[in-house]
C-alpha cells in the first residue's frame, strides 16, 4: 500500500531528462521516417508523438490515403514512387495489408519503430516549450505525457520539428509565414495578385458499413439538419457508396485560423459529418440506403496548411513546373500544385484545382534547413516553401521522402560534430546523397556514385540477357476505345520496323505516331518524331509499322495509337520491367481531364496526359521488332540509377533462361562486406495506404527468391521471401573471393527475372 499526505503546497509532475542524439517532436510519416533513418544511421534518437499511434493523417485517427508523386496514377509521372524507407514501409504495409485496412498500418509503422533500439518512443506526449543556450540554438524541449502523467525534458544535438504545426520552431522563434504571397513576391503566376491570410482547411472523415438487415439513424442534436445540408454548395457531390477518404472534399477552416481555431473547426466538421450522413440515410434522395449505418467517424480532422517556416531556400512555383535542379537536392516531389478554396464546403467554386508539372521535381536540403535556428531542421508541411508551391510539397509521401533526408543528415551532423548547415558544403552535401540514394532515395538526375564499387574492377557476365525482338506473345485485345501508347526506352539511332495484329470491326484508317519528350527524364508525349496512316479492311490483320526517325538522345519514346473505336490491338499478358503502356484519358480523382489547359498568365504549361491502367489491366501491346530493342543491358545494373529514368537502367533476363544468374569475376581476391541489391519494386505503381484495394501483396516484377555464391561454388546467402525493393547482404565476416554468383528466380512465368542495380561495398586483395 502507498499513502501520500496532504501537501500544502501544488506538487509538481514526476519529471525524467532524456539525452540523446536527435530529437523529433512529430509522429506523422515525416517524423516517423526521419526517425528511423537517424536511428539506422547510427544515432541515437527520441520520438516524440503527441496522439496514441504514429501516421498523423494516415493513421486510424484519421484515415487518409497517403500519396505523393505517382497522384493515383493519374499523371505523367511514370516510375516516380518515392523510394527508400517510404518505399520500404509502402511495400510492407501492401505485403501484409493489400486490402487497405487503416489500423493494420498502425502496426506497420508501430513495428518499423520499435525495431530499432536506437529509438525511444514517447506516445501521447505533447512537446509544449523550448529552451535555449543561444538565441539561435535550442538546448532542450519540455513535454508531457497524458497518460503517464510524467513530465519530460530531453536535451539534443540536432532536433527535427515534423509536427505540423511547427511548435518547437515556433517556439524556437524562428522565423514563419501563413496564407498565400502575393504574385510580385516570387513572380509566381498562380499567387494572388495581394498576398491574404487565405490557408487550406481540415478534413473529417467517415466510414459506412452494410449490414443485413434495416438500420435506422437519428442525428445528434448538435448536426445540422437536412435543409441545411442540401444548401451546401457541395451537396450535390454526396454519393452513398462513398466513404472514407472519397469525402476529401469536405472541408472546412481556410477562412479560421487552423492553429488557435482548430477545435472550433473540427466542431463545424462533426456537425456536417453528422447532418450528411443522415441525409443520406434519410432524405429519400439516395437508393438502397437502408442497411447502411455509420461505422466510425474521425475525432480529430485532417489538417492541412498552417504555418510555413523560412529556411536556407524557399521552394517556389517554378522549381516545380520547370523542374529545376539543385546541386543539394536530396528529396523529389510529384503531386500536382493542388490548392483548395479557403470557404471548403461553403464555397460555390470547384473543390480544389490542380495543376500538373510534366514530371518531378529536386527539392533542395536548404529548404529543410531552419533559418535563424542552428540546429533544427524542419520536416512535412512546414518546410520553406511558398503558398504555391506548398500546394504540392504538403502531400505525405513528399513530406515522409524529406523527412528520411533529413533524418540521415542529422545524425550525420552527430558523427561529424556539427550543425546540419555545415552539411551543406560540396563534399558534405555529396556524401548525403551518396547515402542516401544507397539506401534507395532515388534523388532525381544524382546517380549513385560508384568509384568505390567492387564491380568496377570485375569482369561481368549475365547466363542471358531479354532479348526484346518481341514484348511477348499475343494473348488477348485491347479496343482502341481511347488512345493508347506503348512506352519504350530507346537508344540514339532509327527506330526500327514493327509488326502488330490489329482488328478491324469495319474498313477504317489507323493513326499512329512516334512520340518523345521535351525533356529526356520526362513521360510526357509531346513532341511528334514520326507518324503513319494504316488503311485498314474489315477483320484481322498484322500490320507493319514504320515509324523510322532519327532518335537523337537515349531516353522514352511513346508508339502511339490514335482512338478509333473500330479498331483491336493485340496484348500480352507478359509484364516486363521499365516497359508499360499508357492511355490518353481522364482521371478526374487529380483533375485529369486528358489535357491539362493553362489559365492565362499562370506560369503552368499545357499539355497532354497519359496515364496507365492499374494492374490486372495495363496489358503490353504484342509488338514485334525488324530488329530487336536495346531495352535492358548488363551495363545498366552499375550505372548508378535505381530505377527506370531516360531508360530502363535493368537487366532482365530471358524468360526461358532455366536459372537466370549474374555472375563476377576479379583477377585478384576481393573482401565483400555488403551487397546492395535494387530490385524491381514496380515504381509506377501507387500504393495508397488505405481505403483502395491492391491486386497484389507482392509487385509482380520484384524477384522473391535469390542465392549469392561465392568461388567455391557454396551458398553464403539465400532468401525465399523477398518483397523489398532494396536488399541489404551483410556479412558478419568480410567474404574473401575471387567470383561472385548472384542466382535469381524469375518472378512467374509471365515476368522475367530483373535486376536494376547492384552495388559490391568491401575492398581489393
């Protein structure tokens, strides 16, 4: 028994001091990668989240898809998966939970934390105040735990504020700006013309259930009621099937102020959840509604847009349509510039407006640097970036991809004994990157550096080699209902002749055209090479296409097939890597309308966009070549790039090789420390978090099972479950030897065995 006597006097909180390494105040998918990243890196780290689980908005509290470049797969972004640790938790969460169920990815990321020992976890616990020894450095945070009741203060070398808020920069005093800039300020063509406190509001979701048999519902008194739900500008946009995360659009808060206000707005947010969800039940507008009930609805909303922190650099509207390069890019983003009117619900205009860029974009390291704060570095929405800009940079996979940049440069900053913005000099900033784009951050147009790489001095050897006379054989149709491109990387040279069985339902003309890219790294079909008129009698034919150009650079080129709703093209069911067809169409989920039209002096492009089918769907065109494609080579897997960019960058192997196999040899013995192998992880394809279904646990390219063999012919590494894109083989005792086998399986019997860079880490003799 414990008995404590009354006290005069207000007693104080238990109190525990931490000291570690890193601090992140922030438990969303920033928070959570870039702390995982320190940890792995080396330092020790301390996580600090002030809600139960760990995802922010795409935890269980919340609910929403997370996203970033691939936008659903509705733009022209193609193999633009953001790679490394992200890419790692996506694929995990797809692996163990494909049907999209939220709080199986609380595991997910509950698990990838606790796995590391370097991490000291803290739920429900708000950082509330910092303390400084300068005026531009912070020396510790002070929170508290609800739960437990204990009162923490953790010291650090290097902090990382991914709280959404910013309230250790806050605090901090740093520097920060809310609502939009004015157009003069940055020549941003999409600002205002005077720059207003206009933000993007929260979102409240919910989730319906049907059972089998009538459920009534009778709305809290607090909702608001259907008279005044059918006034709502957005009313019309209720569709009963719908749930979750497909309510996005109700929104609310832009006008309020998303900080101090935030309570009142999630308020505002229940009462129209509720008067919705019982005008749908109720109203006599909507069909079979009658065994639905309301399931769950969210407790805390979505948050949006706050506050945006200055930092070193502040990314602007044109570094993300022109795509701009910076020498200290260590992240990308993808999703279109996507802005909301601040009035959400009640405002009569669209519920958002989203403008594309032709492809991805660098973001710099300086935009995560805190201006004025020496050791903080900023992760999520908060980084420096304008309103504009913002609008793409907020999305959480953009967000988690910095926060492991800057998760692995701050315990860099640890071991080296300095701030993170000494990182920024040359060799520094490389040496990120290199670590990086080793761990499969895949930062656009910055290869991995590979002059320390054991392959360079080993003769290399492949048991074959995809030989791409063919795609693959014949095995169904597809109507050309919409325009329709096969997509292959080609090499400087004439493009060859081709064969394709084609059908036609009557006599008709068949359009088709050779298309590029403006810019080499991009999958926008723009430019027109060549193009050919086939006139076409009734029934089945096998055409001969001749599109001979003069193909001038190595990069993507588009074999395009004009809409003609007379017209077949033969599939096949063979999936090869870097190699996909796409569709001129629509994808209204991202304001894909086909062709992107510009407003008048807005500073975005117009142009058309061309998008793939998800899997099952998405069929290869069955073409045959004169002669055949350079699509894959055993020089791609060590030239530095982890996944399709201007070309393929794999090796495949033919599909009837009985055990595909790459084999090295080094005319003096080599010590292998580690192996880094890049598999095809199928970059193109989005893997939202919940709510959608995948087709697949597994991505049907990745190679499951491999052996790597040493000179004497034994197996000193083997897997059988593989779904990763990045393996890591580490050896506990460096292998001395003088050959090397790396023994894969092909993936089924539909895709061969691929391979898109390998990197040997040890040293000679």
């Amino acid at each position: 028994m414990i008995r404590t006597e009354f006290c005069e006097q207000a007693r104080g909180n238990h109190r525990e001091d931490i000291h570690t390494d890193v601090m992140v105040a922030g438990g969303g998918l920033a928070g959570v990668c870039a702390a995982i990243n320190a940890a792995r890196a080396g330092a020790t780290v301390t996580l600090v989240q002030d809600r139960p689980v760990l995802g922010g908005n795409a935890s269980s509290e919340v609910r929403l898809w997370a996203l970033g470049a691939t936008s659903h797969m509705g733009n022209n972004n193609r193999f633009s998966r953001e790679g490394g640790l992200i890419n790692e938790i996506m694929l995990e969460n797809t692996y163990r939970n494909p049907m999209g169920n939220p709080l199986i990815f609380d595991t997910v990321l509950l698990d990838k934390v606790v796995a590391e020992e370097n991490i000291t976890l803290l739920l429900n616990t708000a950082v509330y105040q910092v303390r400084k020894s300068h005026p531009k450095r912070i020396e510790s945070c002070d929170a508290f735990c609800s739960q437990n009741g204990i009162h923490y203060r953790i010291a650090a070398a290097v902090f990382i504020d991914a709280t959404g808020d910013g309230l250790v920069a806050f605090n901090a005093g740093a520097s920060f700006r809310i609502g939009a800039e004015a157009r003069d300020e940055f020549g941003e063509g999409m600002a205002p013309s005077s720059a207003n406190k206009e933000l993007l509001g929260h979102s409240l979701f919910f989730y319906s259930k049907r059972m089998n048999y009538p459920v009534h519902y009778r709305a809290p008194d607090f909702a608001y009621t259907q008279e005044e739900i059918g006034a709502l500008p957005r009313s019309k946009n209720i569709q009963s099937g719908d749930t979750g995360c497909k309510f996005w659009w109700l929104e609310y808060g832009g006008i309020k102020d998303t900080v101090y206000e935030t309570e009142e707005i999630k308020w505002e947010l229940w009462k129209i959840v509720y008067g919705i969800w019982d005008y749908i039940k109720n109203s006599g507008r909507y069909e079979d509604v009658e065994n639905l009930t309301l399931e769950w609805v969210g407790t805390i909303p979505g948050k949006r847009e706050s506050r945006r922190f200055d930092g070193e650099y502040m990314l602007k509207q044109q570094d993300i349509v022109d795509q701009r390069e910076f020498d200290d890019a260590v992240a990308f983003g993808g999703w279109a510039i996507d802005l909301h009117p601040a009035e959400g619900v009640y405002s009569d205009k669209p519920p958002c407006s989203q403008y594309h860029a032709k492809g991805v974009y660098q973001i710099p390291y300086r935009s995560y640097l805190c201006r004025g704060i020496d050791n903080l570095l900023l992760a999520g929405r908060i980084i420096s970036a304008s309103h504009i800009a913002f609008g793409s940079s907020r999305v959480m996979i953009t967000c988690a991809h910095g926060g492991q940049a800057i998760g692995v440069a701050a315990a860099m900053s640890v071991a080296k004994g300095c701030d993170p913005k000494a990182l920024l000099d040359p060799p520094s900033i490389r040496d990120l990157q290199q670590e990086l784009n080793l761990l499969g951050q895949s930062i656009p147009g910055i290869p991995l550096n590979k002059q320390r790489c054991l392959s360079r001095q080993a003769r290399i050897s492949a048991s074959s080699t995809y030989s791409a006379k063919t795609l693959g054989p014949a095995q169904g149709w597809v109507e050309l209902t919409q325009s329709v491109a096969q997509m292959l990387p080609l090499r400087e040279g004439v493009f060859p002749t081709a064969r394709l069985n084609v059908n036609a339902k009557r006599s008709t003309r068949l359009e088709v055209q050779l298309r590029v890219s403006e810019k080499r790294q991009n999958f926008t079909p723009e430019r027109v090479l060549s193009s050919q008129a086939l006139e076409l009698t009734e029934g089945e034919h096998e055409v001969e296409l001749d599109l001979s150009a003069d193909i001038k650079h190595t990069q993507y080129g588009f074999v395009c097939f004009i809409a003609n709703e007379d017209v077949e093209l033969a599939t096949t069911d063979r999936r090869l890597s870097g190699i996909c067809t796409v569709m001129h169409k629509e994808h209204k989920a991202v304001s894909n309308t086909g062709k992107q039209v510009a407003p008048p002096n807005s500073g975005i492009e117009e142009f058309e966009i061309w998008t793939p089918d998800r899997r099952p769907g998405g069929q290869n065109l069955a073409l045959r070549f004169g002669e055949p494609l350079w699509l894959y080579g055993l020089d791609q897997l060590h030239n530095g790039h982890t996944r399709p960019r201007v070309t393929s960058n794999a090796w495949v192997a033919d599909m009837e090789d009985p055990e595909p196999a790459i084999h090295y040899q080094w005319e003096r013995p080599v010590c292998l420390t580690k192996l880094r192998l890049f598999f095809d992880c199928d970059y193109d394809h989005a893997l939202e978090t919940v709510l959608m279904e995948h087709p697949e646990h597994i991505m049907p390219f990745c190679v499951q099972r491999y052996k790597v063999i040493d000179d004497k012919g034994d197996v000193v590494y083997e897997c059988d479950r593989n779904h990763q894109g990045v393996n890591v083989v580490e050896f506990s005792q460096p292998l001395k030897t003088t050959e090397l086998t790396l023994r894969l399986e092909h993936p089924s019997e539909r895709v061969p065995a691929a391979l898109l860079e390998v990197h040997l880490e040890g040293v000679q003799g």
